[in-house]
C-alpha cells in the first residue's frame, strides 16, 4: 500500500488457501494496546492461512486419488478419447466429499475452537480499544469545553 494509506489493504484470493490476505495499518502513534489488537489480526489471519492452504491442498491431492482410483475401477484413463479430463458423476462425487469430511471432522472441529478463541481474543481487544479511545475524546471533549 502506498505511504500515505490509513486503512488496511485487502489482496486478491491466496491461490493456496482461496482466502484474500490483509495488510494491516498500523497508524505511527499505534498505542501498545492498539498494536496487540493489530498483532492478535495478523496471527489470526496468518493460522487461517495455514489451515485453508494445507486443507486445500490435501483435498485437491485426494481428490484426484479418488477420481482415479474410481476411473481405474471402470478401466477407463485419465483423460478420454478427445483428450478431456474424465470425470465422475455427481453420486460418485458426494461419496468422496461426505469421506473427506468424516476423515478431517476432528481437524475441523478443532480449527473451529481455535478460530472461535482467536475471535473472542479480538473482540475483546477492539472492545478495549474502543473504550480507551472513546474516555481519550471525552476528555479531550472536556477540556474544549472548559477553555
């Protein structure tokens, strides 16, 4: 983002885990209250990334092992006559989708908990952070008022 930006800058979709990273401000008087709210951001999106990537990646990879295996069953190839991707039926499909996610069920409970956890951390903190900039512009609002 350029120099003179005061919000945070969003990219296109990660090609990895399809989520669009974020670049996070950090204003140059960024309180230590402020910088842990923006950290808890960055460490957050940093653990979402890692998840989405690694499951992508291993639901492409199986994903494929189960289209050939299934196409190898019928003793077809790969590819068909025209030289186009063989595919499966949507039946045949939803057996792979419903295995893939019995397997990772755990996985994704736990990626739950985590997420659930890191977002209460950042509410909390934006609701600290919201507090202590709303007493600084009431006091600020005061002593206006009695100049």
């Amino acid at each position: 983002p350029p120099a003179h930006s005061h919000s945070d800058w969003i990219g296109p979709p990660d090609r990895h885990s399809n989520l669009r990273p974020v670049i996070f401000y950090a204003p140059p008087e960024e309180s230590a209250l402020e910088r842990r709210l923006r950290e808890a951001r960055q460490e957050a999106q940093a653990s979402n990334q890692r998840f989405w990537a690694r499951h992508n990646r291993a639901f492409r990879q199986e994903k494929e092992e189960f289209i050939y295996s299934r196409l190898k069953a019928k003793g077809l190839e790969m590819r068909d006559e025209s030289g186009q991707k063989a595919t499966l039926n949507a039946e045949e499909m939803a057996d792979f989708y419903k295995d893939f996610l019995s397997k990772n069920y755990k996985k994704h409970l736990q990626y739950n908990r985590d997420w659930y956890k890191r977002n209460f951390r950042i509410t909390f903190l934006m609701g600290q952070v919201a507090l202590v900039r709303a007493l600084r512009w009431l006091r600020r609002r005061k002593k206006n008022v009695e100049q």
